[in-house]
C-alpha cells in the first residue's frame, strides 16, 4: 500500500537537479552533492525551502555574509566565490565558483537555452512593468507562463528571472530596464525574445544622457537581441517612433507592429472611456473594430493593453479571448492601485504611485486622478484632488525645469493641493498657484504628518515619487492611519 502511495503521489518537478547544475555554473561542489533546487534566490528575506542561494555582492551588501542564514531557512545550497569558499565549507553544500554573478548569468543562458517557450521581452520609459503584467494575465489563458518577479530588469534582474524558468513554461515574459546605454544589449541577447516591445521613449535618466534621441537609441537595443523572423512592437504615437522603426529594421525583426491613436497604428486606439476601477476601450486591430474592458482605471494602461494585444495575436492567440482576459488586469502595488481608507467623517480614495516616476509617468498620474469624480460625502459635500510628490531623480542638468513643467498639468488636470518633499519639487512648489500648495518639506518622512492631518472625507490623494524619495512612507502612514483598506481595486 506505501508503495502504491508513493508511486501516485505528485511530486513537483525540480527547477534543477544537483548535477544539472555544475555545468552550467562552471562550478566545483564542496560539503558533498546538494539535493535538487525547487527555486533561485538571492535574498535570504524572500528565500523558500528547497532554493538555490546565489551570494551576490552588491553596492551595499555581500551575499556571503547571509549564506548560514540561506541555510537555516532551509536552502539547498549556495553558490559562492572562491575566495569565500574556505570560510564557508561547513554551512552547507556549496557550488564553488569563480564569480557568483556570472554564474547566475550563465545559468539564465542555460535556462534560456533549454525552453521551448515563446519569449517576449518588454522595455520602455514608463509602463514596462504594468505591461509585463498584463501580458502574463493574457498568455496565461493559454499556456503555463513565467514572467520577471517585481521589476526584476537590470543586470542580475533578468538573469534571475531566467535561471527561474521551469523547463516546461509555454510563455517568458522578461522586462528588461536600463539608466545607461549599452545595458540592454547584453540582456537581450541573453533573453533571445520572438517578440520585443518598447512601450515608449520618454526624458528620464537625462542625468546620464545627451537627450531624449540617446534614450531611444539605448531602448533600441532591445532589437539586438531579437530571434531572426521576430516581432518588434513599438508605440507609433511616440516622438521617437521613426529612430526605434530603424533600428527595428536594421535588426534580425521580421515584422514591425504599432499601436497608438495615429491612424496608421496596426492596433488604434479609438476611445479610452476611463471608470472608477476600470477603462472601456474602443480599438482598431488589425483592420477589425472591437471593445473590451481593462480592469483598471487609465488611459496610458489601455494605450499599452494594445501591445500586449497585438503581441497575443502574434503568439497565435485568439483575439477576442485575449481581450476578454484584460477585464482581469490589475496594476501592480504601487503603480496606481487604489485603496479606499475610512476618516471619522467618512471615507476616501488613495491612489498609490509611489514605486516609481518621471515626467511622462507624472503626467499620466495627474490625467487619471483628473478624470475621476470625487466622491460625495455623507453631508452631501465633495472632496478634493490633493497630489502628494517627490523628487524625479536622474533627470540631469534639466531636472529642475522638468519638474517646474509639471505645473501645468496639475492645474490642466482639476488638482487643488499638492504637497511636496524633496529639493527638486520645491522648484515646482514654488511655482504652484498659492491656492494649490499644500505643504512642502525636504523629505518624505518630514511631510507625513501633515499629509495624514491633511486629507479628509471625499478627497482623492495620489501618492508618486521616484522610489529614491521613499513616497512609500506616505502611503504606508496614510494606511496605518486611516485603517486597513475597507476595498482594494
């Protein structure tokens, strides 16, 4: 009878087996051979039973330092340098390498290597992450689909996210992010996506360029990387469209595919009817008229719902099912989710943007708090549209112009207070109309009381700064505040 059990039982299937390894981490094992990892690893706070640690040295941490604690959480074992590989020999089973960031890198290659899965890979100045999601949400009605953890896109990031991928997934959905040029190039070609989106090319890491044509060129390189035959999808709205069109055709692209509001878009945007928790949308794709409904509120996130549209059908998805399954999407914390929290006098809504931003997001923050109704409260009074902002960082020589710019469009958009932290958004504080400032003070953390004495009842409070200025604190003492959520959308 035990044996009959053990026979029928489901094991789940290893990530990789202890020999499968050595290979492609080029390593020695020490502390005898490690049993099969279920899962990768590179923070012992995240880490499950059964995962492989790689201890990466960071700018302000070295993995080494944790590679006991890995173990008493249960890791199967760790990979580590060799110049620590004495000090470590009875933590644990060890794979013994030359450089534990290059070994994750060419375990990513290896994991890359040995899929059979369809792989898209999506960068951009703003949207990436939401679009990632997004294209998980619709692939997923398809196939098994793995897809980037967070915003796991930089140089351990995407190899991370590889070295994760089952051999069995059906779908890869890979975001790939840079601040430099020549950052994506190594990524990509790491990544070998059949389809590469670039969402769109905005002014943000000006600190490190010359301009915005240096940004599209540094996005371009996305391309590069791209199977031969594949698909390149790009925002054909953008200023930069014809620069990421050449470089699309100097590449190994087959196919060019545009989405956007210009006529010319092979997926066009129509109408964008934006709602309290979700966007109706009105779209031509591919000649054919069609509506759908995104379950969130925007009118960028329903512009980039047909990339990931246009990107199904690439894949050979039905049309209609992968628009059907957009009515599921939700945007990931802190990129515009949307609490409701209770006051004594009643509730409001808080809309939470505080992982990430820059001019192009800020603006597609304040165009959605603008198109939505505060509501009324229980004495029959409305609330108001207060912004609560900090710096946009890595925006260079014209940072503070870029932040006096956005004036404009608090104003354009019905905002009628705005609190500020950080020195660049005291340009723009200082620029305000007097009746719309608020509060300003040089960091997040000294602007907290008076956001949380501040709000009341009926208003609509967005919350957005680069994650550097720590708007989170913000939105984390609104909640603490004001309650645990009453909804969530």
């Amino acid at each position: 009878m035990k044996v009959e059990l053990l026979q029928n039982q489901a094991w789940p299937e290893p990530l990789w087996t202890a020999l499968g390894l050595v290979a492609p981490l080029q390593a020695r094992v020490s502390g005898g051979l490690p049993p099969p990892v279920f899962g990768i690893s590179i923070d012992t706070r995240t880490l499950a039973e059964g995962d492989l640690f790689f201890a990466i040295t960071g700018e302000k941490s070295d993995g080494h330092d944790y590679v006991h604690a890995a173990f008493e959480k249960g890791a199967a074992a760790a990979v580590v340098a060799e110049a620590q590989a004495d000090a470590l020999k009875d933590a644990g089973p060890l794979y013994v390498v030359h450089d534990v960031l290059w070994a994750l890198e060419r375990l990513g290659r290896a994991a890359r290597a040995r899929t059979g899965a369809r792989i898209v890979a999506v960068t951009g100045s703003v949207g990436k992450t939401s679009t990632k999601e997004a294209l998980r949400l619709v692939l997923s009605q398809a196939d098994a689909v793995h897809a980037s953890a967070a915003s796991y896109n930089n140089h351990w990031g995407v190899p991370l996210t590889l070295a994760r991928m089952p051999r069995a997934t059906g779908f890869g959905v890979i975001e790939i992010g840079m601040n430099h040029a020549g950052e994506i190039t190594p990524l990509t070609e790491m990544t070998r996506p059949h389809i590469a989106i670039v969402t769109n090319v905005a002014p943000v890491h000006l600190e490190y360029f010359a301009n915005v044509e240096a940004i599209a060129d540094a996005k371009a390189e996305i391309f590069s990387g791209l199977v031969p035959g594949g698909v390149a999808i790009l925002n054909r709205d953008n200023d930069q469209f014809a620069r990421l069109a050449a470089a699309a055709r100097a590449s190994a692209a087959g196919y060019i595919a545009t989405f956007g509001t210009d006529a010319g878009a092979d997926a066009q945007l129509i109408a964008a009817t934006v709602g309290e928790d979700h966007t109706l949308v009105e779209a031509r794709i591919g000649g054919r008229l069609m509506s759908y409904r995104l379950g969130a509120p925007g009118r960028h996130l329903a512009q980039n719902s047909l990339a990931v549209l246009l990107a199904a059908t690439a894949f050979g998805l039905d049309l209609e099912a992968a628009a059907d399954a957009l009515a599921g999407f939700e945007v990931p914390a802190g990129r515009g989710r949307r609490l409701m929290l209770t006051t004594a006098e009643g509730p409001f809504t808080l809309i939470d943007e505080s992982y990430n931003a820059n001019p192009a997001s800020m603006r597609a923050a304040f165009a959605l708090v603008g198109t939505l109704p505060t509501p009324q409260t229980a004495q029959g009074t409305f609330g108001r549209r207060i912004a609560v902002l900090g710096d946009m960082r890595e925006l260079g020589p014209r940072s503070a112009e870029l932040h006096a710019d956005l004036v404009a469009d608090l104003e354009q958009n019905h905002i009628e207070c705005v609190f500020a932290a950080g020195p660049m958004m005291k340009v723009m504080f200082d620029a305000l109309p007097v009746k719309l400032q608020g509060v300003w003070r040089t960091s997040a953390a000294e602007l907290e009381p008076y956001v949380v004495e501040a709000v009341g009842a009926g208003d609509l409070v967005v919350v957005k700064g680069s994650n550097a200025s720590q708007m989170h604190l913000i939105v984390t003492a609104l909640k603490a505040h004001y309650s645990d959520p009453v909804a969530a959308f």
